[in-house]
C-alpha cells in the first residue's frame, strides 16, 4: 500500500529517515543549527521527503522569517557575466547544497543595475551576490539594502571596507605572471589593461605589474601600457597599437583572456609566432583559452574556492556571526603553449 504523498508530515519524514523531527525541520528550514548536521544525514532526509512527497511551507516560512531562500547573483555587462561564468555555475552548486536556490540577472550598464538594486528587496532574497566591475559603485544605495537586513558579498574588490567582499587576489597573480616571464628572460614586457579610472581590477593588476617589476629591477615605462576593452577585437586593436609603437617587446600581459587571445591573432596576422617570438599570458582561466592555438597561459582562482567562501560569508552575515571583511582568494598559473623564452632582439 502507497504512502499518500498529500498529507506527509515531518514526522513521517523523520521516520523514513530514521533521526528526529528537530533534525529534519533544521534540515529542511535551513537553519543555523543544520550546519552541524552531516551531509550524509542531509542527503539521506532530502531522500525521504522527496519519496514521501513532503512538501515544506516555503511561502509561510518565508513570511515568518522575513526572506526566502532564494540567492541572488546580479552581474554588470555581459562580458563580466560570460568571463565569470564559471564562478557563477560554482556558485549555484554552493549555494544548492547549503538548501538555497540561486537566480541571475545580467544588467547591461550601471544604470540599469541600479534600477535592479533598488527593486531586489521586494524579492524578499536570502542574500545578494555582486559582479560590478566600476570605481563608481552606487554605495548609498548598497548601504541602505544592508541596513534594511539584506545580506551582500560583493565578487570583485570595490575599495569600499563597509562592503564584504570575496575575490581574486589580482595583486599577487599578476605579480606571479610578471616573474614567470622575466624567468624565462623577457625584460620588455607590455600591458593591455583597462583604464584605472574605469575598472576597479586594473589597480590591483597594475600594481602588481609594477611590483613585480621592481623587485627585478626593471625600469617601469608608460609606454608599455596600452588601455583596451574587455573583448575580442579590444585585445587584437590594443596589440598592434602597442606592438606597433614598441616592437622591442616580447611578452605582454593581458588585462582578461578574451582581450589575450586578440593579442595572439593579431600577432599571428602580423607575422609574428607565439611564443617563440612573443608571450602572451591572460587572466581568468576561461574555457576559451584552452581551446585556443596555442594554448593560452593565464592566471585564475580556482571557482569553486571563490563560491565556496563567498557563500559561506553570505550565510555568516544572514545569521548575524560575521562583519564586513575582505578575502583574496590566491590565484594560481595555468601555464600552457603561449608563453616561452624570449626572444633575442
């Protein structure tokens, strides 16, 4: 005879699961106290409930506590949304094994995504992740959605101590990047970043370039600076200014991967090889890179490192046991075919 699967309590999913009630309403409700609990005990509940089908309040609990347990992950520009793809899928995979599910929203310019901020509390959403990569960051705005009990991490550095954060340590990876090619002999190595007055990732990524630099006592000069795009074409436009004003180069570093694997077909198409006559390394780790020939080297932090952390901050912050901070997730060299030893000029 078959269980009905209309009036199943949690009391008949306590016993198909073979712990206590208490143990499944921590379970099921999310709780803080079902941090504690194992994730075999976790599974082997949901198991239950799905075979009865339990069916839990999530309206009426919502309303009782003040917020669903819905995530939200907002991201500024689609290419920032595409570069990041692989944190955002992290994420969701985070999230959906701490009970919450995560949605996304894309908006195309600061404009709209202020909009969207201002309209993302009548979600009544458990929390709000960031990808907004601007020095202008609307901060009234994201203070007040935190006064009002809105839990926010923020995945790109801000400059902003007020707003938690969890990102790339971009400093520290281009620093590495920097003293891998002087390594294999480059002394002349160019820059395609953004314009420090636009994003808030070119400052920690110039900073390291040019920290790197000195540490080898190598003379910085603004010439090997060339300010591109995110994209595609960005990338191929930006080398061959720079390579066209300063074809004594033999390395650059690229401010993203898309904008590095413009640099290599520009290259290509001005005759030059890679990397037997010039390296080039992106930043981010996306799949495009290895799909590329040659394979692009680049510097990323692990995803699934900066899901992980940026989730647990968010629920720290919605249980009220943790205060606004930053973290700097390392990075790590993912060295493939388009970086070799220099060139003698």
């Amino acid at each position: 005879m078959h269980r009905s699967r209309v009036h199943a309590t949690l009391e008949d999913v306590a016993r198909e699961a073979g712990v206590s009630q208490t143990t499944v309403s921590y379970v099921l409700s999310n709780s803080k106290h079902a941090q504690r609990i194992s994730q075999a005990t976790k599974l082997r509940i949901a198991e239950a409930a799905e075979r009865l089908g339990y069916s839990r309040n999530s309206i009426g609990a919502a309303l009782q506590r003040g917020y669903t347990d819905l995530v939200v992950l907002m991201a500024v520009g689609w290419d920032l949304a595409i570069g990041h793809s692989a944190v955002t899928m992290a994420i969701t995979r985070a999230a959906g094994a701490q009970g919450l599910a995560t949605i996304v929203d894309v908006a195309s310019d600061d404009s709209e995504a202020l909009l969207f901020l201002r309209r993302v509390k009548s979600l009544n959403p458990y929390g709000l992740f960031l990808l907004w990569d601007t020095v202008s960051h609307p901060l009234q705005d994201l203070m007040r959605l935190q006064e009002s009990g809105l839990p926010i991490v923020h995945l790109m550095p801000t400059g902003v101590s007020s707003i938690p954060t969890v990102t790339a340590d971009r400093k520290a990876g281009t620093v590495m990047a920097v003293r891998r090619l002087v390594s294999l002999g480059h002394r002349k190595i160019g820059m395609l970043t953004h314009a420090e007055s636009v994003k808030q990732t070119a400052i920690p990524k110039i900073e390291g370039y040019r920290q790197a630099l000195q540490e080898v006592g190598i003379r910085e000069e603004p010439e090997l600076f060339e300010a591109v795009g995110p994209e595609f074409d960005d990338g191929y436009e930006g080398f061959r200014r720079l390579y066209g004003r300063r074809p004594d180069i033999t390395a650059v570093i690229s401010v993203g991967d898309p904008p590095a694997l413009g640099a290599i077909a520009a290259a290509q198409d001005m005759g030059l090889r890679v990397p037997q006559e010039v390296s080039i390394v992106g930043h981010a780790g996306s799949p495009e890179g290895e799909n590329f020939r040659p394979k692009l080297t680049t510097v990323a932090a692990p995803p699934k490192a900066v899901a992980q952390r940026a989730t647990e901050m968010l629920m720290a912050l919605r249980r009220g046991e943790a205060q606004p901070s930053s973290t700097l997730i390392p990075m790590e060299i993912i060295e493939r075919g388009s970086t070799g030893p220099a060139r003698r000029n």
